[in-house]
C-alpha cells in the first residue's frame, strides 16, 4: 500500500475536510453502483442471462454487436470500475478515522 504525504497548517481540520470530501464521493459511489446494478438486472431479465455470462461471450464475439449488447458490455464494465473506486474511498476512509 502507498502512502500519500500533505503539509497542511493543521492536520486534524484537513483530515476532516478529507473525510468529509471522502465520505460525498463514496455516497455518489453508491448511487451509481446501485443505478448501474438496477440497469444490469433490466438486461438480465429481459435477455434472461447473468451480466457476467453475457460479457464473457461479448468478449469472445458470442453475444453480438447490436445496441443492447454494446450498452450492457459498457454498464458490465462501469460496474467493475465503480466498485474498484469504492474500494479505494473505503481504504482512504479507513484511514482518516
């Protein structure tokens, strides 16, 4: 793990305005995470498919190339995305407690 080094004139005030900025940018995280998993289970309903069986065929050519697929390869991929950044906020969170 890195670490990250500030000068600041006051510690405890910029831990704070960071874990406030911290906690704003994990809520609109989670937002899009929740909004993105919603659009996610529209397209497994309606094609009647996981999102992580459909993506692996999309990858190998097995799943077309129509509007449908393009838009649920591209919210497969903003998923895993969204979820790797959360885990950065959470771990940056973790260490302005």
């Amino acid at each position: 793990m890195g670490v990250i080094k500030l000068e600041v004139p006051d510690v405890v005030i910029a831990i704070d305005v960071l874990g406030q900025l911290l906690n704003r940018k994990k809520l609109l995280l989670d937002r899009s995470i929740s909004e993105t998993t919603k659009k996610l289970i529209a397209f497994e309903e309606r094609k009647g498919m996981g999102s992580k069986e459909f993506f692996e065929k999309f990858e190998k050519g097995l799943a077309g190339d129509d509007q449908d697929a393009m838009v649920w390869s591209a919210e497969y991929e903003a998923l895993g995305f969204l979820e790797k950044e959360c885990i950065v906020i959470e771990r940056m969170l973790e260490s302005c407690r």
